[in-house]
C-alpha cells in the first residue's frame, strides 16, 4: 500500500532539504493530494482457512498522506482490518489478540449470536490476552463488520481504525449470478470521515466532538484519501459501510445516474430497488449494483450532513466555514475508472423471499427517547455524563434495561432529540412499521440492524439469540453519544 501510493505521487512530492515546509503547505488542507488507488483490505475467506481466523488488534503508523505517518490503530495491520468473508451454516473460530497496552473488544456488527459472542463492553480483552469466540453463522447472505466497542473508548478506537468488513455468504446468494469477485466486481467500500492536520491524523476532543460525534475534513474509502478505483466496464457491486464515528452520508453520482439498491444491514432486499441516492448513517450497510458499461469515468458524491444545521444553525456562512474545519459538506467520496467495454448486464428482477413477521405477532411495546439531556446547546445541564441517555437515563455497565423473552416478538418505538441518532440494537434483526407515525420511507426497507431516527420510528424485533451469560446493547452509533452514555442494555432469555 505503502508502495504503490509513493508510486502514484513520485513526481509530485518534493523530496529533500526543504521538504518540510513544501509538505506543510501541500497538506494544509488536509486532503490535498492526488487521486490514490483505492486500497483494498485483504480477505480472509474462512473456508480457506478451515474456519480458522486469527486477528491481531495492533498499534502501528499509517501513511494516508506519503511521508507523514499517523499512529493509528488496526487488525492484522496498522489502520482497519482484512475482510472476514464467512458462509452461512459454518462455525468460525476466530481468536483475537489484543497487542494493544489498552484493554478493547470486537463487536460482530450484525451477526445473529448469542450475548457472551457477541464482543460487547463486557467481552473485555485484556493487553496480551487472547479471546476465542467460536461464531455459529445462522443467518442470510450479508455485508456486516466488526469494530471496537471498548466501554467509554469506542469512538476513540474506532476513530484511530478499529474496524472492518465481515461478509457472511451463502448458496441462496451464490444461485443468483451477483458479481461477486473481491476487490474486483464486489467491492467493499468503508466510508470514513477522518480529521487531517499537516498531513497527520488527528482525534478531535472537546464540546463540538462530544456534542456532534468526532468528524473530519477528509474522506477515507477503506482508509484511502481521494482514491479512485478502477473498475470493470459492466456491472459492478459495491458494498457500502458508513465506518464514521458521526457523518451521515447521502451518497449519489455525479452524472446522477440510477443505481440498484440490494441489500440492506440484514442482506438481500426482495427484489433490486432502484435509486439516484441513498442515506448512510454511521453503523448502516447497502449493497447496490451500479452499470458501468458506458465506459465513463463517474464519482460517487455525498451530498451534506443532514445533521449539520444542528450543528451550526441556519447561518449559511457559519456552516460553510464550519464545513472546511469539520468536514461534513459536498465532496466527491471515490472516482470510478471503468476499463473494456462489456455491454450492459442485466439485473435480476428478484433477489429472495422472506418470511414476513406479522406485526399482530408483537406480544408488546417499548418506548424509547435518545436524548441530549437539555433545552439546547446553551442550557447547560451538560454533566459528567454529556447529557447522553437513554429514556433519561445514561449508560451502566451493570444495570440491565430490558428483559425480552426469547423468541418473542416486540415493537420497539424509537425516537430522538435534537439531531438525528443511528439507532442500532445488538443480536436482532427488525423491520421498520412506521416512520412518524405514517408509513415507512423508502430507505427504512429491508431487514435492518441500525436505522436512522429522530421523529419515532416503530420497529418490529425479533429475539431469536440468547443473552443470559451477557446482555446485548441497543445505542445510538454515533459513536460519542453512545460512549457518554446514548446507550442500554437488555437480556433475552
Ligand atoms: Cu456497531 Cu454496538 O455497534
Ligand atoms: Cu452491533
Ligand atoms: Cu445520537
């Protein structure tokens, strides 16, 4: 990686006696540099090594820009993690060491598993220690992933790149002709805003990160700044994970072409849906297929942080200058380089049929507010905690929440205040009902693990995974809401 980034930019770094001041300038901005190939994180196919993974949580540098060196954190590596790719029916046994001096956990971010699986804030690692859990994989073709989720320590864990992909397949999937080529025609994408300073990664701290979540100036695509891709002139999946530990990112072309929506955090949708644009808060998965049989170089582009006019109010001045320092504007995310012209490839009509949960199967209902814990951002009342609770209450590593009878079926309605929260609930998938009271819209389709709310959404859940040995967690995966306290915890048994 290292390599091939020095390559691209052979001409255009200034290489000796005043390099440093050169580099100070170029990186200023944080982001300005040529377009990089964008990395791809090695796969580990668990059937490959006979269902046999081992993972390293490591300290290392990482050069996002050439010659500056950021201390990051990663698995097998200094910044993210290899993609585990799994198949439905196996069981996995992955050990992970922690060569961190910190203790850290490895969340399975959408695996249907039992609670002490799970690798929540209380499947503490120790530094040195080694964790062994052995994953049942029970559940439909999918693109989840795995991150820390280190009691307090999440959002600075993950920040510094404590994250990557697990894809669980199976035959289902296999059956329907889905590119399906790592790196090649299926290609993962972990989307990140990171914060740069001449050139070197920086961990915002202070009110703006507690309140907002820690963002960034620049946008990485599996820890690639400016990256493009080059990509095969026909059909090609892409799978999209929002890693960021706060931006939402509307995500469309630039020459506004339509897409082909087919999974969702559970997996495959019914059938394709077709779009020009889609949400993806932090926590959130989407598949889509996109045509590039037309030969045209095209980039994928956020649109702003719906969250943003929280952030700076209305003032459009302030937000463009907020904009610049915290990231969270219009930017291009990754450019696209089709290469050989394979004409256009036909998209299945169908995808799978799922088995409905009847909404009349809900035995009961929970409510739940994710607050701020306060009138505004100037009514004080900001506590040790930061205000984050749940139904006003912050988090407690050994207070239980809710107690589910396993099995059962619920409606869980949600809503938040203030801004909008990814809400996200360990062990279960559910299926959106409504959306402020009406019917849900477009993106809430499919089965999902992490929805974005802010008016009440009422969610359909089913507890099909045990939690006795150790509770499962539902929070906001903003990931410095949930670490000052945006979070719960419930046992199903
Ligand atoms: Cu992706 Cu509880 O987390
Ligand atoms: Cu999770
Ligand atoms: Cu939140």
């Amino acid at each position: 990686m290292k390599l091939s980034r020095r390559s691209l930019l052979g001409g255009a770094v200034v290489i000796g006696a005043g390099a440093l001041v050169t580099r100070s300038l170029w990186y200023a901005a944080g982001a300005a540099i040529e377009p990089q190939s964008l990395r791809i994180p090695e796969l580990l196919d668990a059937r490959k090594l006979a269902n046999t993974i081992s993972l390293e949580v490591q300290a290392g540098n990482t050069e996002f820009f050439p010659g500056r060196a950021s201390k990051t954190l990663g698995y097998n590596g200094s910044y993210l993690g290899p993609t585990i790719r799994v198949n439905r029916g196996d069981d996995v046994e992955i050990a992970v060491s922690n060569a961190l001096k910190e203790d850290t956990t490895v969340h399975w971010h959408g695996l249907l598993i039992p609670g002490e699986l799970d690798g929540g804030p209380h499947q503490l690692i120790r530094p040195g220690a080694t964790w062994r859990p052995r994953l049942p994989i029970r559940q439909p073709a999918a693109t989840l992933f795995y991150h820390s989720h280190a009691d307090r320590r999440t959002g600075v864990q993950v920040y510094s790149g404590l994250a990557g992909l697990f894809l669980v397949t199976d035959d289902e999937e296999r059956t329907l002709g889905l590119p399906s080529e790592y790196g090649v025609d299926d290609i993962p994408l972990v989307l990140q805003d990171r914060q740069f300073e001449d050139g070197l990664m920086v961990l915002p701290e202070g009110m703006m990160a507690r309140m907002m979540g820690r963002r960034g100036n620049t946008t990485l695509v599996n820890g690639t700044p400016n990256a493009f891709a080059r990509v095969p002139g026909r059909l090609v999946r892409l799978r999209l994970v929002n890693g960021s530990n706060a931006r939402i990112f509307d995500l469309s072309f630039d020459d506004q072409r339509t897409f082909h929506w087919i999974a969702s955090e559970g997996g495959l949708l019914e059938e394709p849906i077709q779009v020009r644009s889609l949400t993806l808060a932090p926590g959130e998965r989407a598949e889509i297929l996109v045509d590039f049989s037309d030969g045209r170089r095209v980039a994928l582009r956020t649109g702003p942080d719906t969250n943003l006019p929280m952030m700076m109010g209305q003032l459009s001045r302030a937000r463009s200058l907020a904009t610049k320092m915290f990231g969270g504007g219009d930017e291009v995310v990754l450019q696209f380089e089709p290469t050989g012209h394979q004409g256009p490839a036909a998209v299945p009509r169908r995808l799978i049929s799922r088995q409905r949960v009847n909404a009349s199967q809900a035995i009961r209902r929970r409510r739940f507010v994710l607050g701020m814990g306060m009138g505004g951002m100037m009514g004080g009342g900001m506590g040790s905690g930061g205000g984050m609770v749940i139904n006003g209450r912050a988090f407690e590593m050994d207070r239980i929440d809710e107690r589910v009878s396993l099995g059962d079926t619920e409606i869980w309605e949600i809503s938040g205040e203030m801004m909008s929260h990814p809400i996200h609930i360990h062990g279960v998938q559910f299926e959106v009902l409504s959306r402020n009271g009406g019917k849900p819209i477009a993106r809430d389709a499919g089965m999902r693990d992490t929805v974005l709310v802010r008016e009440p959404v009422e969610l359909l859940v089913r507890f099909t995974q045990p939690a006795v040995k150790a509770p499962f967690m539902y929070h906001c995966h903003i990931l410095e809401h949930e670490d000052n306290g945006m979070m719960g915890q419930f046992v199903t048994t």
